[in-house]
C-alpha cells in the first residue's frame, strides 16, 4: 500500500500498543465470561464489566480478537500490521452493527452504548498501529518515500 509508511520511527511502540489493546480485549473477555457464566450464550442480561453491557457470545468473541492480536504482536514481521488492520475492521463493523440493532431482540452481544463507543475506540486504535507498524527494506523505505512525494 502506498499510504502505509515503512520503518516508521515509532514502529516499536505503535506494535506495543497494538498489544496492549490485544490485553485489553482479553482481559474484558474473561472478566465478562466469568461475569456473564450461567446466563444464556446470546443472552440479554444485566451483566456488566468495566462499566459495558455484556454476554458470553460477546465475551468469547473479546477474547478470540484478543488473543489473535497478541499472537500477531509476538509473531511480528509484519503480521502484527496485517492482524491488527483486519481485526480493527471486523471489530469496527461488530461495533457498528451493535449500534445499528441496539434496542432491538438482535442486539445478539448485549451491547451497550459505552461497549459500542470502546469498542469503536479499540478498533481505531488497532487500525493506527497497523497503519504504522509496518517494516521494510531499505529499497521499500525509499520507494515510499518517493510514492509520498509525488502525492
């Protein structure tokens, strides 16, 4: 891609980020399946974790997203950036569709207005650190330096 820049300087801590947000994710999914066990997997409960509505579905899903974004952080080599891009996208549009069906019997993840609005918040974070986590050779480095220019 032409707009991803190669070797950015920051590199190291947009990856730690990304990480970071993996953590996050992991850690709500499991507060939330411990919270939320018993309840029914799509349920519609009162189950609430870190302030955000939540169920088991939603749970598991918060921890698979986890875990794929910390196993591409540790892997690296520009996996981590093609990882976190994809995984901010499928959580964006999660997001997006729980906002959409929010009031309604469809809302499957038991999503509330702030899970919405943290999750859209992780997705753009996770889409930032791989925008800028991408590494290159030198040659790659320069012909994004030059696409750049032409811009």
């Amino acid at each position: 891609m032409a707009h991803t820049p190669v070797n950015h300087p920051a590199r190291p801590i947009y990856r730690a980020i990304g990480g970071l947000t993996g953590l996050y994710l992991v850690v709500f999914g499991a507060i939330g399946f411990l919270a939320s066990t018993g309840d029914p997997f799509l349920g519609r409960s009162d189950a609430q974790v870190l302030g955000q509505g939540t169920n088991l579905g939603l749970s598991l899903f918060s921890v698979a997203a986890g875990v794929i974004v910390l196993v591409g952080t540790a892997v690296g080599r520009n996996l981590d950036v093609l990882v976190n891009q994809w995984m901010a996208y499928l959580i964006m549009v999660v997001s997006l569709a729980g906002l959409a069906l929010i009031r309604t019997e469809a809302n499957i993840f038991n999503l509330s207005v702030a899970t919405v609005i943290v999750l859209m918040v992780l997705s753009l974070v996770l889409l930032m650190a791989g925008m800028y986590g991408k590494v290159g050779t030198d040659e790659e480095q320069e012909n994004w330096q030059k696409a750049r220019l032409v811009l």
